[in-house]
C-alpha cells in the first residue's frame, strides 16, 4: 500500500478502539494519540530536551487561560539560573523577553530556591509538567521582586514518545492476541503490520517536522543523527548536545575548532585526562583539540555543574563509547554538505538507490585517530574501527533519515520496506514473544525486515503497554475481527 494511506488506516483503528476524550480531536501533529503513560517521574533533562525541540508545541493556553505563544525558544544557559536564556514569548499578545524555566512540577520552583534567587527575576514563563493535574492545589510563580510569573502546565503524554519508565512491563509470555493473529491469515496480517509500520515512520516524519519548524530542517537533521548516534544510553545526552551546540553555531566554526567543541561541551576535554593519557598519539590528538578548545572554553564550557552532561559509560561496549559517538557526530558536521545533499537527494533511478548511496557513504567515513582508538586515552587498537558501525547506519536510515524523507519523498516506502531488521533489543523480543507465541519460526519471518519490527513495537506500545490486566481487558483480541472485515 502507498505511504502513507495504511498510516490513516492503522490511526482510524486506533481511534475506533481508544475513542479521544474531552473533546480532544488530536488534531495536533504529536497529539494524535498521547498512549501510554509514564507512571514514574521522568528525568527533567529530558523535559527540558522535549521543550527546547518544540515537541509539546508553541501555542498554549496557560494556568490562567492566558494565550501563550512561544516566539523564540531562547538558548540554554550553562550557567546558573533559569534553564533558557533570551527567550521570547506572546502572553495575551504582549511581547516579553527573557528567560525560561522548565520545572517538573511547579512547586519546583519554591522547593529549589527560584523564588528567593535574584537570578532568576529575570523568568517570563515557568513550565512545569503539572499539566494533567488540574485539581492540584494552586501554586504561584513568583521572583524575588514579588513579581508574579506566568506558568505553562505541559502534558508530558502530548510528546511523540512519552518520557520516564513504564508503571508495569508486560509480562514476556505469549499474549491472548496471539490465537487470532495466527488465525488472522497471512494477507490480513500484512495489512494491519504495514499500517502500524507507516503509522510509527509517520509520527517519526512528524516530530522531525516540528523540530524542523521549530528550528530548522538541518538543526532537525543534526539532532536526529546526534540521537541517533547515541544509541542506547546516550540518546538524550547527545540530543542536547546538539541543542547547545547547534549547527548554526558549529558552522561559523572551522573544521578543527567543531571538533573541539563538541568534545569540549560535552566535557571530555577535562585537564586531568590529558595528564593521565600516556599513549603518545592520544596525547596528540588531545593536545590538538585542546589546542582549540581554550578559545571557546569560556564562552561554551557548562558552568554551573548541573549543566554538565550526563554521560552513562556503564553497559556500553568499548566500540560505543560515548566519544566513539562524539567523533563520528564531529565528523559528520564537518562533512555536513555532503550529507545533507545525500539526505536530501530525490532518487532518480530507484529508491533503493537513496538508501545505497547514504549506506556507502555513512560506512566509509574516516577519521585519523578515531579510526583507531576507543577513546580519548586508549592506546591504538589492533585492527581499524568503523567509525559508524552497520548497527548505528541501520538506525539512522530507519528512525531519521526516512523519516526526515518520507514526507516529501513518498515513494521511499518501497526503499524503506526492504531494510532488513536490526538486532532484536528487550522490547522487540517481548512484543514477538507475546504476539505470535514461542514460535521462533514465526518470529524470525515476522521480524525479518525493519518495518515488520516497527510495526510490532508499535502495536506493543499502543496496546500491550496501555494495558494492566495482563491482557484480560485488552481490546486487541477482539478488534483484529474487525480489521479483517475492513
Ligand atoms: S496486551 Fe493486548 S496486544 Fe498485548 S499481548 Fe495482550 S492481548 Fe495482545
């Protein structure tokens, strides 16, 4: 089926059995349908990330009914203070300058000190996550001139993918579905797989849309490949990564200094590590980034240390070492036309050949020490390092540069329909395993190919995630009847 006709489909499925309250119409381009939710506090780094990318919007209504329009989204401070600095925002049509906090709920702002701290006089708008909790008791924002601060409540659950950990992971057993799926026949089963499948890349292709408006088509590209990169842990942290260090700011840059900052803002470029490197080439290298970075340390180094990005180093193997990933995002940006020329290229042969052409390309970048070493202290290693390996190239294709296509390149589904599957994570195996049973067989032919596997993922999130009565209530079971009849 063409892209993205299955997409409506798979949505007017969704709607049918979850119909939308409160006269939500889900309208907006993230808020088709909020799914699931996060029953645990979700890291406010992650708030702050989503809020800066424009995922929960630029229109609201505020605590007060007051129409809030966010004109400029500001930059983050990597000092103390508020969260985004030279901000701009439409209170009831009045322009005002100045800072924005982003708090996980607004009694944050009293319970950290925000309201005694001249620093942060400064605030126009407090956002805070209480945005569902309507009946809280009334909280108000003010400075420490006693002035009052508008306040914004934001529904975590209106962003793509909600953030945090789930209040319960489904049970990794085969689930009450799995009877009627296999009885569903193979034609009917292809058709509800390819609609969820065109429905995720079609949410994909939305978010990247609203960073896209939100900032720019390249700043989306270079978030979505910072993300991307960072796969599994780092996601978020390289996320704001390139939120800090946006790509119009690494442009002005020469090649060498865009490598320095990424590594410096990301705060790799520590004096000690250079006293303790004894490998003479990593010496080097270090050196040479250091060579550039002490311009730009004052102006880009985080300050205050909870501006300090949070790497996770634990659980990753050496061939991803977070640096590994700074390295191949630094590369990338200092071949930045070539990519995005590729990424934006409208295939004239066949769409098999886009995803060819960025496949060689992404799999033949180099770089004279990174080619070679783990991280910034390792000595050589014995055989040259991929610098993006195939794993991370599938994910790119898959989760940003289709999506980052598929709007404007419809006829890139065939191209996408033929990646093939990447290596089954936690959820896919659970989302197999309670859709078609231990039938390893069965698994294997239905998650063969990438788009089979966004399709379980997707169906798992929309259903297996929202329910809590270990399938007994799930409404899955009994609505496949009707995608059969339709
Ligand atoms: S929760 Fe629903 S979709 Fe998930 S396994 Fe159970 S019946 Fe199937």
């Amino acid at each position: 089926m063409q892209y993205p006709s299955a997409a409506s489909q798979y949505e007017d499925f969704l709607r049918a059995v979850f119909p939308p309250s409160n006269g939500e119409t889900g309208a907006g381009a993230l808020r088709e349908d909020a799914g699931p939710r996060a029953a645990e506090p979700v890291p406010e780094l992650e708030v702050q990330a989503r809020w800066f990318a424009g995922e929960f919007g630029r229109d609201f209504v505020g605590r007060d009914g007051e129409a809030v329009e966010i004109v400029q989204f500001g930059h983050w401070n990597r000092s103390a203070g508020p969260d985004f600095t030279e901000a701009v925002v439409k209170i009831d049509g009045v322009v005002r300058r100045g800072a924005i906090e982003v708090d996980l709920t607004a009694t944050d702002w009293e319970a950290h000190g925000h309201g005694a701290n001249p620093d942060y006089d400064e605030v126009v708008l407090h956002v805070h996550c209480d945005g569902r909790q309507a009946a809280a008791p009334r909280f108000f924002t003010r400075t420490s001139r006693h002035q009052a601060v508008a306040q914004l409540p934001i529904d975590l659950a209106a962003s793509d993918e909600p953030a945090g950990h789930w209040g319960h992971l489904p049970v990794a057993r085969r689930g009450r579905c799995a009877t009627p799926l296999r009885e569903m026949g193979e034609a009917a089963l292809e058709s509800l797989m390819t609609a969820a499948a065109q429905y995720r890349l079609r949410r994909k292709a939305r978010r990247h849309e609203v960073l896209a408006a939100t900032h720019s088509d390249g700043q989306a590209l270079l978030q979505g490949t910072a993300e991307a990169l960072g796969y599994r842990h780092n996601k978020l942290t390289m996320a704001v990564l390139a939120q800090r260090l946006s790509l119009a700011t690494l442009k002005r840059q020469a090649a060498p200094e865009r490598e320095a900052l990424l590594f410096g803002v990301a705060g790799f470029l520590d004096p000690e590590r250079f006293e303790n490197t004894a490998d003479p080439e990593a010496r080097h290298y270090l050196k040479s980034l250091w060579d550039h970075w002490w311009k730009h340390r004052a102006q880009h180094e985080p300050e205050a240390p909870h501006r300090r990005l949070p790497w996770r180093m634990a659980g990753t193997r050496p061939v991803n070492h977070p640096q590994r990933r700074v390295a191949a995002l630094a590369a990338l940006v200092n071949d930045w036309p070539a990519y995005a020329r590729l990424v934006g290229a409208r295939p004239t042969e066949s769409p098999e050949g886009w995803t060819r052409d960025l496949t060689a390309y992404l799999g033949q970048l180099k770089h004279a020490y990174w080619s070679r070493h783990y991280t910034l202290k390792a000595n050589p290693a014995p055989k040259p390092l991929a610098l993006i390996g195939k794993d991370r190239i599938q994910d790119l294709l898959g989760n940003v540069l289709f999506p980052a296509a598929i709007s404007s390149r419809p006829n890139l589904w065939a191209a996408y329909r033929l990646l093939p599957g990447s290596d089954m994570n936690e959820s896919l195996k659970r989302a197999a395993l309670r859709l078609f049973g231990p039938d390893s067989a069965r698994i294997a032919a239905a998650t063969r190919r990438y788009w089979q596997q966004q399709a379980l993922l997707q169906i798992y999130r929309d259903f297996c995630l929202r329910d809590g009565s270990d399938c007994a209530d799930c409404p899955f079971p009994e609505q496949l009847a009707q995608w059969r009849e339709g």
